[in-house]
C-alpha cells in the first residue's frame, strides 16, 4: 500500500534548487534508505515530507506530497507533523525532564491520556526504558549521547506517529549505540513507516527494505536495497557505493 | 625579538591601567557617599517625613514614591515590552516595517532622559489629563525603561537554541505552545535581569519625574495614581540647590539610600543570572 506519495516535486531555497523532479513512492511498513554525497538534498527531500522545510523563510516547493492519497498542503499543520515524526541528526532533547521530554509532543496535542504508560511504553520501543525508568524526573541533558538520541525516537513514538523521519540518526552516536538505534528501527516497522536518510552506506544496506539515491537533487536510482548495493542499474550508484565519490 | 617583547609590555601596562581607572570613580563615588551619608542613616531617617523645610526629619515618603514609581513603570512596561519582544523575536518577518520598529527601539533608547519628561507632561500630564501624578510620572518611566526590556527580552529570547523550535514544531507543537513551554521559560531569567536592569535606572533618573510628578516637598504618603509624590532623585536635587543650608549629611545621606536602592537591584539581576547559569542545561 502506497502510504506517501511524491509527484514531481521542486524545491528551492532563494535561488538555489535544492530537488528536481523527484517522483517517488513510499510503501506503508517498509524502511526507505535515502543515502547520497553532501548537499545532494537528502535532507530536504525528508524535511519535505513534514513540511519542517518551511521554517526556512526562502523555501519554495513545486509538486505534491500525498499522505494516505490526501495532499499534505491540505492537512492541518500540527496533525501532520502528529502523523509524521522527525527523529534529527544529533541528539535534540528538550531542557526538560525525561519524562517531560517523552510526554511532550502528547501534551501539546491536548491528549488527556495515561501519561505514565505512553511514557513506559514509548521509551519501551526505544529500548530505553531500563536505563531510565528509575531517573524519569532528571534533566534529559545528564543522559549520554546514544541515550539521548534513544530519548529522541521514544519522544517521535509517543505522538503515535504513522510515519517516522529519521535524519542521519546515527552521526553523533558510537557503534554499540547505533546497533541499538537500528535495532529499534528494525523492530519499528511492524508498526510504522520509516523514512531514513543516512550517511552511513552500510547502515543503508543493512536496515533498509529499499534505497533511494540522491545526487545534486535527484533521485537518481530506486531500488530494492540487495538489488542496489549488488546490481545497480546506473553507474552514478555504483560509483558512490563503491566510495568513488561523496 | 626584544623590540616584540617591549611592545608587548608596553601594550599590557597601558591597557591594565585603562582598566584600571575603571575601578576608580566607582570605587571613589562609593566610598565619599558611604563615608558622608553614613552618619544620617538612622531608623528616624529612613522612617519619618521631612521636617523643618526638609532640614531634618526623613526622607520616607520620597522612598515610598520612588518604590511606587517603579512599580508602576514595571507594571506597565514589562506586558508590553515583553509581548513586544516576543512578536519581534518569534513572529516578525523581515520586512520594512518591522525593520523600522526595531530602528526605532534603537532611537527609542537614544532619546535624552529629559525628552522623555517633556513627552511625559505634553501627552499624560495634559492632553490626558492625569495631571502631575504618580501615573503620569511611572507611565513616562515605562516607556524610557521599555527600550531595554525589549532589547534584553529579545536577546533572552534569541539565545533560546533555535533547535528547540524545531524539535517542538516536528513534533506538532504550534507556534504559541513552542513560545510558551519552550522558549519562555528557558528566556525568564535574561528577561527579569534586563527589567531589573531597566527598574533600576528608573529609579535613578530624575529628568522624567522632573514634570511628571515629583512633588517639591509633600510631608505626606500618596493615597492613588493621581496624587503627587515626593522621589529620591528629585529630592536629592531640592535639598542640594534649591534648599538653602541643608545639612550635608542629610544630602549624601539622601544619595546613598537611592545608591543602595539601585545597587540592590542589580545585585538581584546578577544573582538572578548567576543561579540560572548554574542551573543551565544545555
């Protein structure tokens, strides 16, 4: 089932072209790796899907973004950034409380809900919730990096997100906590969608269903990932998998 | 290589001792108050209304009037400089009215004390006829003290990380509810220190009270907004040129207590600061 759909999708900041064209489906439950050099608009292309592009006051977009076929320019803001999460580059925690951090895009919502579960069960699927479960009130500052970044996906689950952005989640983090970080977004996809853009090649290959390649904003190649890290159909991917540049 | 060194030297010696010399009228101006006003401290002095022409007895209701005036310049500059520094900060776009509002803050801060007095008596004391009150005077104070509670407010505002905007807004949080539990709360302590800061010059000046309320000697407490009030700065200048044979204690006795006020309060800005530092998280 197509849950996000990218027609011919333009982008610009003033007068520098960040995406050309982009067409692209995203299927429900599957991990998508986005992987490309520096600056060949990876990240835009993921800020697009929840419109966090915007904040910068010279964007400009041609093309359309559907989620579940309904044009997102149409959605309420706040809802679709609710039904789609970003989980960003470095650790980003509030300066709040664990527990205030894990709580407070629900909050925001106005969710009157059973605040102490959502918290258990969302630092649960971010496999964080037996490193914090004693020290909920503490400033999430006092956490290390990689549990931080783990505080970060729980605080993205707890909106109950359909889909979850995850923006080179790993490029502060060590190889023991990226292992952990992965092996949430394995076990995540059961329940959601997941867009994830990475530096990281191996990580591409390793967690995602399908890979996209960007290069100077295109998309270049989409493929299943065995058949673009092994059989790539344009020679651009196979020089970039191979290290030839980026 | 020695001509480098001596150079060196010579650079230091001149710029510690520009330094230096900051200390010294601060440290000068402190110690002839403290050891002229000093001996007119007492609890009489502190507590009772001026007697004899304002030769003897107290100075109590020009610190009662002071305090009203600041009060009621806080009360009416710090909602709006604040809501003003917000809009700015948060909401504003770059566009040729917003960049002259903040052009005009600038000025705003530039304008000479005794201008704001004068504006003070044309639009409050007459055209709104408020009269010379303590109204008239704290609004004039508000508005001279707005200029640094928005140029502070903004700067709290702005040193909030951007990043947690954006964490807030992914996560669906609207514009008002980032600036609320978000922002706001990591910009209240820069806030208050910049208001304190505003409070306390309001305090000290004496050009927009000059018109708008000072009264010359009222032996009595104010009882609302539209009475008259006696205030430190405005009585230290009557019983030192305009009083004959005033007893020079009383007059540095008079300059330390307004220089203890205003000390005080930004010594309540510098903890106020110092604790947050402390407790900073990110």
């Amino acid at each position: 089932m197509v849950k996000i759909n990218i027609k011919d999708l333009n982008i610009w900041f003033g007068s520098n072209q960040a995406l050309k064209d982009v067409n692209m489906e995203i299927q429900s439950h599957e991990i998508l790796s986005v992987i490309g050099p520096a600056n060949s608009g990876k990240t835009t292309f993921l800020r697009a899907l929840n419109r966090l592009n915007e904040l910068n006051i010279n964007f400009r977009m041609r093309g359309l973004v559907e989620l579940d076929s309904q044009d997102i320019l149409r959605i309420n803001l706040e809802l679709l950034r609710k039904r789609v999460g970003t989980v960003f580059a470095l650790p980003t925690p509030l300066p709040l409380s664990i527990f205030d951090n894990v709580v407070y895009g629900v909050r925001m919502h106005g969710l009157k809900k059973d605040l102490d579960g959502i918290a258990k069960q969302a630092l649960e699927e971010a496999y964080l919730w037996d490193e914090v479960k004693d020290r909920m009130g503490e400033s999430a500052f006092k956490l290390s990096g990689g549990q931080q970044q783990r505080l970060c996906i729980a605080r993205t689950l707890a909106v109950e997100p359909e889909v979850i952005l995850f923006d080179e989640p790993c490029s502060g983090l060590d190889p023991i906590s990226t292992a952990k970080v992965e092996e949430a977004m394995l076990k995540l996809k059961t329940k959601y969608t997941i867009v994830l853009v990475t530096n990281n090649v191996k990580q591409a290959a390793r967690v995602g269903d399908r890979t996209a390649f960007f290069l100077s904003g295109e998309l270049v190649e989409l493929d299943k990932t065995d058949k673009i890290f092994t059989a790539p159909s344009d020679q651009r991917t196979d020089d970039y998998i191979r290290g030839k540049f980026g | 290589m020695r001509n480098t060194q001596r150079a060196e030297k010579i650079a230091f010696f001149f710029l510690f001792l520009a330094t230096l010399f900051i200390i010294v009228p601060v440290g000068l101006i402190l110690a002839i108050i403290i050891q002229k006003g000093l001996p007119a401290i007492n609890w009489q002095f502190l507590s009772d209304i001026p007697r004899q022409g304002m030769r003897a007895g107290g100075i109590f209701p020009a610190i009662v009037g002071t305090v009203y005036l600041v009060i009621g310049a806080i009360i009416f500059a710090l909602p709006i400089g604040l809501m003003a520094a917000i809009y700015l900060s948060e909401y504003a776009k770059d566009n040729l009215l917003n960049r002259m509002i903040k052009l005009a803050i600038v000025n705003l801060a530039g304008v000479p004390s005794v201008v704001y007095g004068l504006f003070g008596l044309a639009l409050f004391v007459i055209f709104f006829k408020f009269g010379a009150s303590i109204l008239s005077g704290a609004l004039t104070l508000g508005i001279m003290i707005l200029p640094i509670i928005i140029t502070s407010s903004r700067e709290a505002l702005e040193s909030v990380p951007y990043s947690f905007r954006e964490v807030s807004f992914s996560l669906g949080a609207s514009k008002w509810q980032t600036i609320r539990h978000i922002v706001l709360p990591n910009a209240i302590p820069g806030i208050l220190t910049g208001t304190i800061l505003g409070l306390g010059r309001a305090a000290g000046e004496t050009a927009p009270i000059l018109f708008t309320v000072a009264a010359f000697y009222l032996p009595q407490l104010p009882h609302s907004l539209f009475d008259q009030a006696m205030a430190l700065p405005y009585h230290l200048y009557v019983i030192s040129t305009q009083v004959p044979n005033v007893d020079e204690k009383i007059r540095y006795g008079t300059a330390l207590v307004l220089l203890v006020m205003v000390l005080f309060m930004n010594l309540v800005a510098i903890v106020i600061r110092y604790q947050f530092r402390k407790k900073k998280k990110w």
